[in-house]
C-alpha cells in the first residue's frame, strides 16, 4: 500500500520508526503509558496499513537488528539473576515450574477445545510458557523499579524463557522426526543446540572479562567496557543466527556468567544507553509489522479466551507457593499479572524455526491476535502490577 505514500519505499520504514518513537513519547508523557505498547500499535497499523509487506532482504536485516536488540536485554536480564537466591529459596524455581507447567496444560486442551490440530496446539502451548523478558525489562527499566515482585518477575522470566525454549526444540524434533524419520536431524534441532548454544554464552562470558581485565585500563567493570559487551552480545547473536543455534540460551547465559564472574556494570552499561533504546524502538516496531490484520481477526476469538485462561493460570500458580516462597499473597498475586507479556519472545522463537525448513507461521492463527493483544495489554498489566506493588520511581 506504499503507493499512497510520496516517499520512496526506502524511506517510509525509518519515517515509520521515527513516528513509532514520536507516538510512544507523546503518550507516555501524556498517559504514562509504557513506549513499548505504542511501538507495537504504530508498528502494527503502518504494515497493514500504509507500508505493505517489505521485501525479503530487508525483512531479514530487521530480524537480525531484532535479535540483536533481544540479545541485549536477555544479556541483562541474566545479568540480574541470583544464582545464590534461587539456591537458598528453591521454591522459587518449583513455583516457575509449576506456573509454566499448568499455563502449557491450560493453553493445549483450550486449543484442542477449539479444534486445533495437536501438533499445533502444542506449539502454541510451548510459545505460551513464555514471558517476554524484553516487555518485562523494558517496563522495569522505565519505572526503575526494584522490590519482592520486581526481582521474582525478573527470575521467573528467565526460567521461562529457558523452559519454553526447551519445551518449544523438543517439540520441533519431535515434528520433524515424525515427518521425516530423520532421529538425528530431530535431535540437532532440539537438546543438543541448546547445549552448545549455552556453552558458546559460558565460552564468551569466560573470555571476555579474562580479556578486558589485560587489555584494558579500568579493566572489565570500566565505562569503556560497556562497548566491550555490546559487541561480544552482537557476536553471540550474529553466530548463533548464522549456525542456526539459540541466540535466546546464548545471550542469557553470557550475562549470568558475567554476574558472577563478579563483574560490575553501571546503569548506563545496564541499559546499553542509547544503543539499546533505539533497538528497543526497532524491536517492539519490527515485531508488530509481521502480524497480518487477517489472521489477527481469524485467531482473535480463541487468543482472547487464551489471554484470560493464561492470566489466570499464572496468577493462580504463583499465589499457590506464596508462602512457602516467602511472599504475601497479594505480591504474589501482581506477581502473576506481571508476567503477562510473552509477544517478542514468541515471534522471534519461530523466526529461528522458520530459518531451519519449519515454517510455522501460516498454522498458528490464534497466535498472531495473541501476540497483539499481549503487546499492547502485557507492558501496560506489568507496568500497573508494579505500580500496585508500590515498587516504582515516583518520578517514572
């Protein structure tokens, strides 16, 4: 639809970015509204509506800047877990894997309900398991918050992402074996990428600091470092991408190994600055532009059930270890509202299966009225779930 613009086509998807950015300040500003959610409805409405479709070569420069930004706060993310914490408290670790557990149940006899075909159904219920670690960083950051629910939100985030992840390869081996009855092709498509995906981040996580500590002056808790990893995330990513490994298990387990290697990283540094807020922008906006308003409208009857259904699986797994865990029920209540958010995760999830020959896209309707419904509500549950909590900056 292009030909409505005067623009030359290379030029509509930065203006389309810029007005992203422009949008989700304004709103923000004017309804505190988080950026990310209006990222995603700009993204979404210039693609169906004014952009068309961009060509395959342009589509495949964005998805690589995607990962990249995702690379990026999934680094930080692993950056701020506990080891220790999850060590002392292990129903933290029980409480994820019950909550991912039952919102995987929950989600596959619902799409069954609907006629869904098995196969599918079981995907969707993997990609479901999820909490998007870039909503849930994006929200926390831009509210600077910190507190009980913050940090829980933070550590189940990760485990579900690793448990979807997980979840989500053995499944796709499963598929392929039984399509193809290629066992080995089955398993290098699940457990064992996984594997070496999280030793190339242990490799790097590693290296690095053992390199900053001789090479530079401050060493590796030093402003100057902060290139340092950026550029070491944007490797992880590129090799993961290129090889067809998990840049997802790469990027998470470089920034935990880089905690606790006893590395210091500033708020800057945390952030990636400037850096990382304009990959956020390309993120949230890219992500958006690959949902078509047609399967959105075909899926939306069952993605609004799933939304409910998923919600409150969470919310009520995590107020069932309440105690147990350490935390008031009412935390954890919000707690299970924050983890809302799963849209980036998933699209990115099946971009990288789409590169290994399963396209999977076309099959999975609901999802794309999913990932939309979640994209604009899931950042505005979490923000309002922390604000309830009493966890964010005043001057937010």
């Amino acid at each position: 639809m292009s030909e409505f613009w005067p623009l030359p086509y290379q030029l509509l998807w930065p203006c389309g970015l810029v007005m992203a950015w422009m949008a989700g300040e304004m709103l923000h500003r004017w309804t505190a509204l988080p950026r990310i959610s209006v990222y995603g409805v700009v993204g979404f409405l210039f693609a169906n509506f004014a952009f068309g479709s961009m060509a395959q070569a342009e589509s495949d420069i964005f998805m690589l800047l995607a990962n990249l930004a995702f690379g990026l706060i999934l680094f930080e993310l692993g950056y701020r877990i506990n080891l220790q914490w999850l060590k002392r408290n292990p129903w933290i670790l029980v409480t994820a894997l019950v909550e991912a557990s039952a919102s995987f149940i929950c989600v596959y006899f619902i799409a069954l309900a609907f006629d869904v075909a098995s196969f599918t159904a079981a995907m969707l219920a993997a990609l479901a398991m999820s909490t998007s670690p870039a909503a849930v960083l994006r929200v926390v950051n831009e509210n600077a918050s910190a507190g009980q629910v913050t940090e829980r939100l933070l550590h189940f985030s990760m485990c579900n992402c690793v448990l979807a992840v997980l979840t989500f390869k053995v499944i796709i081996g499963v598929g392929l074996f039984h399509g193809s009855g290629d066992l080995l092709h089955a398993i290098s498509n699940s457990l064992a990428v996984l594997l070496v995906s999280a030793g190339m981040g242990l490799l790097m996580g590693l290296l690095l600091p053992a390199w900053l500590r001789h090479f530079t002056p401050n060493g590796p808790n030093g402003r100057d470092a902060t290139l340092a990893f950026a550029l070491a995330v944007a490797l992880l990513v590129a090799v993961t991408h290129v090889l067809k490994f998990s840049p997802v298990l790469a990027t998470l387990t470089f920034g935990i190994v880089a905690r606790h290697r006893r590395i210091s990283l500033s708020r800057t540094q945390r952030n990636f600055g400037v850096l990382g807020d304009l990959l956020s922008v390309l993120l949230f906006f890219y992500i958006a532009t690959t949902l078509k308003w047609q399967h959105v409208l075909a899926g939306l009857p069952l993605a609004l059930v799933l939304v409910f259904a998923r919600t409150s699986v969470k919310v009520l797994a995590v107020s069932a270890f309440a105690r147990v865990s350490g935390i008031t029920l009412r935390k954890a209540v919000l707690t299970g509202v924050a983890l809302t958010p799963m849209s980036v995760f998933a699209i990115l999830l099946l971009e990288q299966t789409r590169r290994l020959g399963v396209d999977l896209v076309e099959n999975l309707l609901p999802l794309a009225a999913l990932v939309l419904l979640l994209e604009v509500i899931g950042p505005i549950l979490t923000q309002r779930a922390l604000i309830m909590a009493r966890e964010t900056s005043s001057t937010s």
